[in-house]
C-alpha cells in the first residue's frame, strides 16, 4: 500500500522561524500548514502554500487552539460550538491562500494539544468534523486511529486516514507518549525504523517497552528540530529502498 509522508509545516510568526518549510516540502507528499492561531501568519501561509503548489505537494489545514503563547500544546477549556467557528475560520483562512495560489486545503489535522483532546473528547470531536463539513464535504481528516476524531469522521461520512509518528514513541495505549517522557522523543535513528516498522507492519515503539499497534496511512516527522530536514531525508530514502510507494493520499 502507498503511504503519504507528512510534516507539520508553517510554524513561524514574523520575524520568528521554525524549521525549513522549503527543504521539507522537497521530501514530503503532505504538509500540515498551521493557519495562524497556534503558529502562522498570513504572509507565512501565502509563502508555504505558494511553495507547497509548486513543489506537487497536497495542502492540509494544521488547526489548533487559539494559543500562539503556548504554540497550541496547551488544553484550554473551550465551547464545542466555539471551537467549531474557530476551525471553521481556520480552514476558511488557509484555503484562501492555498486557491490564491492554485490549489485548495485538501485535508485537515488538528495540532498538538487539539490533536490529543479531540481525540478523546467527542463533543470537541464533533465540533471539529461540523467545521469541516460546513466548509468542505470532500475534505479529508487526518489523526489518531481508533478515536473520537475517527468516529466522527464515520458519523459524517468523512474520509479518515490514520496518523503515525515516525519520530515520537507511544504509550502502551498507543496514544502518544508526553514530550517530556523519558523515551518519547526518538533519536533519527530510530525514527527511520519506525517510519518502516508502520509502513510495513503497523507497529511503533511504546516508551514501557515492546510495540504496539498503530493503523496509519501517512507518517508525520515533526519539521521543528534542528535535524528534521535529515531525518525526513533518511525516511523517504528508506521507504523507496524498502520498495514502498510514497504518495498523497489526498
């Protein structure tokens, strides 16, 4: 099966950068552009998505939390009808900038502390596939497997594709473990065998010890450490040497 790579793209705010968006979009077949409310402004959106269309890459809206202080990985107490109008903005925002530059938001991934909520919590998932729907009913979501987020998704008749992180271990749930576990965050070593291990048998590293399962039909490498571009680089060479076609899925 062909599997889609992803990276979380966009993450500057003026005059601050974070990673290099342009290597990045040379390696991977989705970016997850932020759309201003964790990370992003609209100069960054029009910029990524002007590159992302002339590289062949497919668009997605990285929504989060209205939280640009705390980069969107902090849970904050918000109305599910509330976070429906600011995904809903969000969406709205990117897509603008992705038509102004000959494409469309083809998919949408909620980021960091959204990401882990709205998986568990369905009235927050809810919201978030209302969102989408409102916006555009052909529009992908891409996340955790097994969730709320998926179960919505069902509900609504959205197409799901789950998630897996080439470059983060799991817990025994096989949620994402905290950043700040011992063990969570993989050397790029291990992030390259990760990316095949899910490509090739839906397994990934549980911080406690052993594997566990992860269904997943696109692998995100986190495009905000200073060896990101690298370990993208080694990943999409391992997955053509392996013999595994990497595609778009949107």
């Amino acid at each position: 099966m062909p599997l889609d790579l992803n990276s979380d793209l966009g993450e500057g705010f003026g005059a601050w950068t974070m990673g290099d968006d342009a290597a990045m979009l040379d390696i991977v077949t989705s970016a997850n552009i932020a759309c201003g409310f964790h990370a992003g402004d609209p100069s960054i959106m029009r910029e990524v998505c002007g590159l992302a269309v002339a590289k062949g890459v497919r668009i997605g809206a990285h929504i989060g939390y209205r939280d640009p202080a705390g980069f969107g990985r902090r849970a904050l107490a918000i109305a599910p009808d509330d976070l429906r109008d600011e995904t809903l903005y969000q969406i709205g925002a990117l897509d603008a900038f992705a038509r102004a530059a000959g494409d469309r938001v083809r998919y949408v991934k909620p980021h960091g502390a959204l990401y882990h909520s709205a998986a568990a919590d369905s009235a927050l998932a809810e919201a978030v596939l209302t969102a989408m729907t409102d916006h555009d009913p052909t529009l992908t979501l891409l996340g955790p497997a097994g969730t709320e987020l998926e179960r919505a998704a069902t509900r609504h008749g959205t197409r799901f594709v789950g998630e897996g992180f080439a470059d983060r271990a799991y817990t025994p749930e096989a949620t994402l473990a905290p950043r700040g576990t011992d063990g969570a965050v993989l050397s790029p070593d291990a992030a390259v065998a990760q990316a095949i291990s899910l490509a090739v048998s839906g397994r990934a590293r549980a911080v406690a010890g052993g594997e566990v399962a992860v269904r997943a039909g696109s692998v995100c490498v986190h495009g905000d450490s200073p060896s990101a571009v690298e370990m993208a680089r080694r990943i999409r060479a391992a997955l053509d040497e392996a013999g595994i076609p990497v595609e778009a899925f949107a």
